[in-house]
C-alpha cells in the first residue's frame, strides 16, 4: 500500500513539473539582465527593467493591453445581457405547459443548439465567417468588428452557466413573488438576477479570460489602427520570445493569482460566516 502511494506520489510531482515548469521557467527569463530573446538560455543576471519599460509607448505593450481591456468589457458587458436574458427567456418557456409550450419545444430546443454553435464550430471558420459578413455590410474593421466578433462567442458562456444555475431554482420562488402582488419585471429584477448572481459572474469571468485570450478571431476582424494583446505578442515572438514579454506574462500570471486567491478568502470568509450563523427554531 506505501510502495503505491509513493509511485502515485511521484506521478502528481511528475505532472505538476511537466505543467508549471515552462510558467516557471518565463517568469525566471523575465527577470535575467540578458536583453537578447530567450532561445538563447543565457542569464546575465537579476534586473526588473523589463518591468519598469513593459508599459513604456515604445514597447506598446501598455496601449495593446488597454485595447484588450476595453474590448473585453464591452464584450462582456454586451453577453452577459444578451446572455442572461436568453437564459431567463428560455427557462422560463420551458416551464410553461400546454399544447402551445409542447409544439415550440422543438423550437425552443433548436435554438438553444444554434446558441452553441460559436464555441462548437472551429475557430478559424467563426472567423473567416465574420470576416465575411462584415465585409459584405462594408463596416470598416477595427474595435467594432472586435466587439461584434467577441460577443458572438462569449455570448454561450455566459448563456450556459446561467441556465444552468436557473434550472436548479424552485420555481416556487417566483409564484410567491407574483401572487404577493409584483409585476413580471419586479419579480425578475428581485428575485431571478439576485439568484442568478452568482452563474452570471462566473460567466463573465469565463468570457473575460476568453476575450483577453483570443487570437484567430481577432487577427481577423481587427484593424490597422487597433491592436489586442494577443496579436501584439504574437508579432513579437516570431523570431523568439523577447524580455518584455516574459514580464508581460508574470504580470498577467500574477494577476490571475490574485484573483484566485481574493476568491477564495471571499468563499471561505462566507462560509464561516454561515456557520456562525444562529439557527433558528
């Protein structure tokens, strides 16, 4: 029983080293004093000055990085609407009964697959698409195409997870709200978004992360005067991986890091706090 632990022991360490061992490995390279591109495994020393000249205007890292938050806050933004109001519609369809609400259930239920459609078709054919249609409308590529292009696919993310979370919810909940006397839109805004909440945000962090990721879309539908991150660092690694960058990625690594962890002090501070909590009765 000992002997397998250890070799399962040895296989976790195995698998961790084979996953965190490039991460480690850029965050090393970005502190070496070595200007040269990485390939060349050289470390001249330890310097944070490719910290201090990451978001320099000559390096346009900085302006790329804000273009790529722009764009995935209005992207954002623009799914978790059209997202979470679908996700509502369609839930609240399919509970409904009768002759009407069984023949639309084929509808309903096409729908819902054509909703999935831009996270299961290829990339590359999502692009080439978009490209296509914009084209076709002649609406100048640049931030709008962007945002239109990114909304098209994070839409599903946010629409999964809500629909999701809603079809777990007693249906009780909005009975009683409507025979106490609040109109479908009261009921909706005190009742389903606050229990929604949760799938929601998680969904927009979801499509946040594969707004700020995405490459082959945008490479598309971008324009002369725009430029994402991801197409930024791809225009600078083509001949090896520059100092800047490797700081880019600490930084961003970093910020994930954080972020995990606030989320994880949130989730146990509130579950202690239910525990303390008085039981009543």
């Amino acid at each position: 029983m000992k002997k397998n632990s250890r070799w399962a022991s040895l296989y976790m360490a195995l698998v961790l080293l084979l996953l965190y061992l490039p991460i480690l490995v850029v965050v090393l390279f970005s502190f070496n004093a070595n200007p040269g591109r990485t390939a060349n495994f050289q470390f001249e020393g330890f310097s944070l000055q490719w910290y201090e000249d990451l978001f320099d205007p000559a390096a346009g890292y900085g302006a790329a990085l804000s273009s790529s938050l722009v764009l995935a806050f209005w992207s954002v933004l623009l799914s978790a609407v059209i997202g979470t109001l679908g996700a509502i519609g369609l839930t609240r369809r399919r509970a409904r009964k009768g002759l009407l609400a069984r023949a639309g259930a084929s509808a309903l239920s096409a729908g819902e697959h054509l909703a999935m459609l831009p996270i299961m078709i290829p990339e590359i054919i999502l692009a080439i698409a978009l490209m296509a249609l914009f084209s076709a409308i002649r609406l100048p590529f640049g931030m709008v195409t962007l945002v239109l292009s990114h909304v098209a696919f994070c839409v599903p993310y946010i629409y999964i997870t809500v629909k999701g979370r809603l079809a777990t919810l007693d249906p009780a909940l909005e009975e009683a709200a409507r025979d106490l006397g609040a109109s479908p839109a009261k009921v909706l805004w005190t009742v389903t978004l606050p229990l929604a909440v949760p799938a929601i945000v998680s969904g927009c962090l979801l499509a946040f992360a594969m707004s700020m990721d995405d490459f082959v879309i945008s490479f598309f539908v971008n324009g002369p005067q725009t430029t994402t991150l991801p197409l930024k660092v791809y225009s600078s690694v083509k001949v090896g991986v520059p100092p800047h960058v490797n700081a880019l990625c600490s930084v961003m690594l970093a910020a994930a890091f954080l972020l995990v962890a606030l989320g994880q002090l949130v989730s146990s501070g509130s579950l202690r706090r239910r525990r303390r909590a008085p039981v009543s009765g």
